[in-house]
C-alpha cells in the first residue's frame, strides 16, 4: 500500500466514528448535488469515495429499487460508520481503491464523488479510471458541501493559483482524463463540477 493512501486511511480512520456529527447540516447540499446529476430510475451509480454514507440515500431515491448504488471508500473505519448511520441499506458498501474499481466498463451510469479530488493520490489517472467504468452518455460530479473559499478558511489555509479545484486547473484535469467539464459552481455553500466522457 503506498504512503498515499496509508495517510488517508489515518485520517479518515481517526474522524470517522464523528464526521457526521461534525457536519450536521450537509444533508439538503447533497441531495442538491444528486439532483443535479439528473439520474433515472433504474440507472446504475457509484458513490466514489462515499466515507459515511451521505449521499447514498439522495442516490437510492433517485435511481429507485430498481437502480443499483454501490459506495466505494478506501476506509474501512468510514464504510463501518456508514453501516451503523443505516446507509448500507441504500447501496452496496464496498471497500476498494478508485484507482482499480472492480467494475466493468461502462457498467455505470453515474460518479458522485464528494470531496474526493483532493485526496487522490493520482488524480488524472485516478479520474481515467472513473472514466473507464461510466458509458458513454454517463455523467461525474466532483462536489464538496461547501466552496472553496469556505473550506479554505475552515481548514486556516489561502486559495493558490495552483489549487487543483480552480475552474482553469480543474477542466484541463478533466480533460487530460477523459472527460469534458459541464458545468462548474464554486459558491460558499457548495462546490459542484458536471463532466461527462469526452467522445
């Protein structure tokens, strides 16, 4: 297991039996989010990087019984918490690394990936392989319950031109990966970025 990923399973692992005490009130951010990704019953969607669970809900009631929600995290700890919170019920827990899902290509329909970016330790490759297993058609949303001014404060940090979630770095990130960026928003209660596979 490289550095990479030892040192995020140790962060999330230490914070995952209160991160959603932590952030009460994401819930409406999420469903927004999910909204957004204009999912139909029946369709098949992974939830990247799910941690506890949030959006899994959101996700099950937009696909309906028919539809297939899988939640993916490289913790334990997190997928754990998600079970005890219920959410298992909502989609398949599955413990993995984005970089080598398990999926067949374009076996999904949909990504939802909440906060995810900056925790790959690959992000162009990490994305390309998001893109191998969503069809042509399909759609990705990288978002985060909060923009990225606001996230910078919380965490006591300042926005640098080379920050990854910035619209110009962002896109072209996308775009190395095999997807082509819809729609941006970078507001201070949310931060959604739309891509679907380029042709």
């Amino acid at each position: 297991m490289s550095d990479d990923h030892t040192h995020v399973q140790d962060f999330f692992t230490a914070r995952a039996a209160d991160w959603d005490h932590r952030f009460p009130d994401d819930g409406p951010a999420y469903a927004a989010a999910v909204a957004a990704l204009g999912l139909r019953k029946g369709d098949r969607v992974l939830d990247a990087g799910c941690g506890t669970g949030r959006a899994l809900p959101p996700l099950r009631a937009a696909v309906g019984p028919t539809g297939v929600v899988v939640g993916a995290d490289l913790t334990a700890a997190m997928l754990r918490a998600a079970a005890r919170a219920g959410r298992d019920r909502d989609g398949t827990l599955l413990l993995t690394d984005v970089a080598a899902l398990p999926l067949r290509s374009s076996s999904l329909d949909a990504v939802f990936a909440a906060g995810l970016i900056a925790h790959l330790p690959d992000p162009a490759g990490n994305l390309r392989e998001i893109a191998r297993v969503v069809r042509p058609g399909g759609v990705l949303a990288l978002f985060h319950p909060i923009g990225r001014a606001a996230l910078a404060a919380r965490q006591d940090r300042t926005i640098t031109p080379d920050d990854l979630r910035a619209e110009p770095n962002l896109r072209s990130l996308l775009t190395r990966s095999g997807w082509r960026m819809t729609s941006y928003t970078d507001e201070d209660t949310r931060f959604l970025a739309v891509a679907v596979p380029a042709d």
